[in-house]
C-alpha cells in the first residue's frame, strides 16, 4: 500500500492501515428498561433502546432531565438503579462494565487537560495511555490545532480545549462515541468540524449518542427524556 496523501482526515488515515478502531467492532448497543436514580429523584424509568453501527442518537431533554446521567451510565461511570446494557461485538453480548469501556470514547465537560502540558504533549500521553498508533500531527491538523501544538494547555481558550478534547477522541480510536454537548464552547466553524467527524465516523461504522440541547445535523434518531 502506498503512502497516504499529506493531507487526509484522520479517519482516511486510519483506514490507510494504521488503526481503524482498537478491538474490534460493535455491531449494536442495547438498553434495555434502564432507571437511573439521583438522591431520592428518579430520572428516568423503563427506557429502552438500541442504536446499530452506522447509527447517531441524540439525547433531548431539559437541563436536569438525566442527559448526562444516561451518558455516565452507558460509560460505566456510575451504576443505573435497574435495567441492563450491551454491546454486541462479533455476535457476542458484553455486559461487564469495564469491557464495555474499553469501547467508549467520552466527550464530556471535563477537559482532563493538564495546563503545563503543550497540546501536542498533552495529545501524546492521551495516545500512550490508549496505545494508539495514530498520526498525532495529522490528528492536531484535523482539529485546527496545529498552530498551537507547542502552547501550554493552560493558554488555551474554551474551544480550544475542546478542539483538544475531539483530538483525544480521534486517537483513542474507540468505536461507540458518548458525547456531551459536543457542540458547547465552539464557533460555526468548530460546530461544522464536529459534525464532520460524527458523519466519518458513522461511515466507518462507529456510533455517536450525543446529549445535546442543538442539533446534530445528521440523518440521526433521537430520543427525549
């Protein structure tokens, strides 16, 4: 196979022999009656639903009507009150929490920057710590951060943060993406690179389940809470 263009999306990359996803695919994730509990306060009761590779969610609702709770949940962060999840990955049904994790790449509020760290050293533990083989210069160009590869984390601007954190998405290489509020903190223009991303990495046969008060900008499903 011959060398890849020297300017590709990430994902092009990727599929040029590199890495595609770490482990293999997920061909569905199911809820099944899921509850979630916050102090005494039900959040949600019996929900239900699956979501195929190739597939994008949304998640709807109020602020305080478990967006994020559901998210935490699917991540294995926190523990939901009844109810059962699975992914299914070479016909095979996982259940354990922390086996599904290693197929998640999270998208949260939390930037898990450190501020001395430059972008691009920042962007290198994140790959050591996923053993990923991506080019981490290409990943830096696709987000628009290249300019800003040797600036401290400390210096950068809120979207710039989140410009880090779809970098830390892409080199983790993880096929069922959990997004929340991808869109928070960023222009048109950084609005429009992460919807590109969720449409290549749907084409791939990933799987986004973004909570968002915006939308997603594909030909997705949703559900509201």
């Amino acid at each position: 196979m011959g060398s890849p263009p020297s300017r590709f999306s990430v994902l092009e990359l990727v599929e040029a022999g590199r890495l595609l996803f770490i482990g293999t695919m997920i061909s569905v994730l199911t809820i099944d009656k899921l509850a979630c509990l916050r102090g005494e306060r039900r959040l949600f009761d019996g929900l239900s639903f699956t979501l195929r590779a190739g597939q994008a969610l949304a998640v709807e609702g109020a602020n305080g009507a478990g967006k994020t709770s559901l998210l935490r949940i699917i991540a294995g962060f926190i523990t939901p009150a009844a109810g059962a999840i699975r992914v299914t990955e070479d016909g095979k049904d996982i259940t354990d929490g922390e086996e599904r994790g290693r197929r998640i790449g999270w998208l949260g509020h939390q930037d898990a920057l450190k501020g001395p760290l430059t972008v691009a050293e920042q962007l290198a533990f994140f790959a050591k710590l996923h053993r990923s083989t991506v080019e981490q210069g290409a990943v830096l160009e696709q987000v628009g951060l290249t300019r800003q590869h040797d600036l401290p984390c400390r210096y950068l601007s809120a979207g710039q943060k989140r410009r880090l954190g779809l970098a830390r998405l892409l080199v983790c290489a993880r096929p069922l993406w959990l997004l929340d509020e991808p869109f928070a903190a960023l222009d048109s223009a950084g609005k429009g690179l992460v919807a590109r991303l969720m449409v290549e990495h749907c084409g791939r046969g990933g799987m986004v389940l973004a909570a968002t008060h915006e939308p997603l900008g594909l030909s997705n499903q949703s559900i509201r809470l």
